[in-house]
C-alpha cells in the first residue's frame, strides 16, 4: 500500500509538472481577457506559456474571428520563477514596440520598462461601434515613462505617466485629410488617471480633460473647426456631439459621463 501511494504522488508530481512545462501558450488569451474585461485576446498563440508568440486582438464574438488591433506577433519569455513568486518578463515585437519591454518584480508588485507602441488607427475598427463608423486614419503612438503596477484584490494599479500621440488623423466622413495632430497626457494613480488632451496642429481642434476611473471615462472638451474650415468639418463635428456657443463662436461640447 505505502508503495502505491507513494507511485501515486510521484505520477501526480510528474503530470503536474509536464503540464507546468508544456502549458500551451492558448492559456494566456483568457488571462488577458480577463484583465482587460474581454476587450482583448490573442490570436494564433503558438508555444508555451514561458515561451511563445501571439497577435494582440479585438475578443470575438461567438462566430467571429479574432480580428488583430496591431501590427506583428508578440513574443514573450516568461521565467518559471514565476511560481515561487518572482516575476520576469520580456515581451518583444519590432514592428509595433520601440524596444522589448521588461517586466520585473512580485505576484503583487512589478515593474514595466519603459517602450513604445505603434497603432494604426485604421485597426480601430475592430473595437466596434463608434470607431468602426468614423473609420479613423493615421498614426497612434502611445509612450510611457517607467510604470509601477500593483495588483490587490484582483484589481491592477498603475503609477505614471502615458502619452498618446495621434498623428495625421483622418476619417471616412471628412473631406478634409488629414484632420489634425493630438495629443492625449495621461497621469496615473493607482485605479485613477487624469486625461488631458490638446491639439498639435489642426483644421480640427479638440481640447478638454477628464478622468478615467476603473475602466469609466469622464471628459469634458470641445471641438470646433479651424477659421474658414466650419462647412467642410460641419458633417463630422455633428456627430462627435452638441453644439454649443461660446461667445460669438459655435463649437461642439465634447461630454463622456
């Protein structure tokens, strides 16, 4: 009996440990699911869960295909100190990231380098509505400082800074081509961040401010059109929000609550 039992355990042992070994890669589309309230998922994972590559997507809907949101595979290393607690993570694709990103640290607290991503924002459309019916053009770019990030009752914090650069931003309904350059600051504490965005250059110009709170956007702003631009942005402005006067102008009240 004692032998039994002692085959038993080490036959559990080795299953437990080829399945740590060679989990599939597959696994960590959940997880990021997950954390991102199934807006995100991965697409053709292939390799293990320590080792493997992926496509960032839009998640799908029952029937539908994974539809990619950036450019490239993503690779990550993952090591298996993981287990004992200690996270270490290099995550690496050249045509979207500016450099690997490194993440360092505990199950409760770590590290992300600092890096950049490029997004073209005709991938948008596959966030849904309204993205898929402006059918934006152009470049996105979002760079960050070193962030330090915390997980406590299976919600994440993030401290620092982000900034998103929108360039040569275009759309389907304006003739207008390009419409203008952004940008949105982002300022992070904890579950908080506080949003800023200004204009580069126009004819369209959008300013105003905001909060994002647990995964909540609240932003107050405005958007008008450059001097002698007004007829040909009108369509468009019309479907960002109301109008409203301010002093002897008319701009339209950008309002997320």
């Amino acid at each position: 009996m004692r032998r039994l039992v002692i085959w038993l355990a080490a036959a559990f042992v080795t299953v437990a440990l080829t399945l740590l070994i060679f989990c599939p890669a597959a696994w960590m589309a959940s997880f990021l699911e997950r954390q991102t309230g199934g807006r995100l998922t991965l697409g053709d994972a292939q390799g293990t869960l320590w080792h493997g590559s992926a496509f960032i997507g839009g998640a799908p809907g029952q029937h539908d295909p994974v539809t990619p949101l950036l450019p490239g595979r993503f690779s990550w290393r993952l090591s298996p100190a993981v287990l004992l607690g200690q996270v270490d993570l290099e995550v690496e694709n050249p045509s979207a990231l500016s450099q690997a990103i490194r993440v360092n640290g505990s199950w409760w607290q770590w590290q992300v380098g600092p890096a950049a991503i490029t997004l073209p924002a005709e991938r948008l459309v596959g966030l849904g509505a309204p993205l898929n019916t402006v059918q934006l053009s152009g470049e996105m770019r979002l760079s960050w400082a070193p962030l330090q990030m915390t997980r406590q009752a299976g919600v994440i914090g993030i401290t620092g800074s982000m900034a998103l650069e929108l360039n040569d931003i275009a759309s389907r309904l304006s003739p207008i081509k390009p419409l203008g350059a952004y940008h949105l600051a982002l300022d992070w504490h904890g579950r908080q961040a506080q949003l800023t965005l200004t204009t580069v250059k126009g004819p369209m110009l959008l300013s105003g401010g905001g909060m994002l709170n647990d995964g909540r956007l609240r932003f107050s702003g405005k958007a008008e059109a450059e001097a002698g631009q007004e007829e040909k942005l009108a369509n468009l402005l019309n479907l960002l929000g109301q109008r409203r006067k301010e002093g002897d102008k008319t701009v339209i009240a950008l309002e997320f609550k």
